[in-house]
C-alpha cells in the first residue's frame, strides 16, 4: 500500500494510444462483496434499485479501468471478470442486453497474487488474464535512495502552490 500504483497506472494511461479516453479507478479492497458486480457492470432500471445504472468496465469504454487491489474482489465476481476481458461484452445486472465495450484493464495489488492464487482466494483464469505485462512497483522502504528526491519534488510543489520560496531540508 502506498507504494505508488496508481500512479504508475496513471502514468501507463497519459502516455498510451488511449489517453484521450476515461480513467476509471475502482478500489476492491474498500468494497462491499455485494456491490462488486453493481459496480463492475453496472444494473437496468428495476423498481427495487431504481434507474439504470451504468458501471465502470461502461465508463472506461475507449480508456483504461484500474482495479486496485484486485485480490480483494470476491472469488464469484473474478469468474464474470474473466468473461468480460475475454469476450470485451458483459451484461448488467438484471439485463439481458450485451454490451460490447473496448477497455484496457490494469489491476494492482499489495498481496503476492502467486500465493492468493495457490491459496484459492485468486482464479487462475484471473490471475494470467491480467498478467499480461506485470509491472513491479516496489515500495518506498526498498527504495531509500529517493526519498530526498521526492521530499524536494514536493517541497517544490507545495511551495509553488502557496506562492513561496522552496525550502531545503537537511
């Protein structure tokens, strides 16, 4: 946590063919596991859930869905996750419709998905779904060598923001 994967996400995003198209980020770990498909894929008008609903695998049409801490998501949505980055199709819940949808999927985890995989809390299926290019952002602790860049990169920042001169630490 913390070590920077959003960013690097983002990053992965400005500078792609899909720049131009939405970020969508989506925190599995801060989800509830009956909110997970909602979410993904969005519902129809119902009179119990209301108007439709569109999720954000729609919303990332043409751009990039970042599913952070993907090892969060319960092992009953990974399956239709799997349907979705293979078929690019999906359908609301409660629909019948098929929605057709061009996304790039990044997803990003703390956990060590090898393990969560042997574990079975992480599909196989999933887990090389995704794996396609893995990107090892290791953590700050491991990288102590650039904390006094990233200290004056923000002290730069924070003192361009309020109208003042830099400050060096020591």
């Amino acid at each position: 946590a913390g070590a920077g994967k959003g960013v690097v996400a983002r990053l992965i995003h400005a500078h792609s063919n899909r720049t131009a198209g939405p970020f969508i980020s989506l925190n599995c770990a801060t989800m509830q596991p009956g909110d997970f498909e909602i979410n993904l894929f969005g519902h129809e008008a119902t009179t119990s859930r209301g108007p439709r609903e569109i999720g954000t695998f729609e919303q990332a049409h043409m751009g990039t869905l970042f599913l952070d801490e993907v090892a969060d998501m319960p092992i009953e949505t990974q399956g239709k996750i799997v349907r979705a980055l293979q078929e690019q199709t999906f359908q609301r819940v409660g629909g019948a419709t098929r929605i057709e949808v061009d996304v790039r999927v990044i997803a990003s985890s703390s956990k060590d998905l090898g393990i969560e995989m042997n574990e079975g809390r992480l599909r196989e299926d999933l887990f090389y779904r995704l794996s396609v290019v893995p990107i090892a952002v290791p953590p700050l602790k491991d990288c102590r060598e650039d904390i006094s860049t990233l200290i004056t990169h923000y002290m730069r920042q924070l003192a361009i923001n309020n109208g003042q001169n830099p400050r060096v630490l020591s």
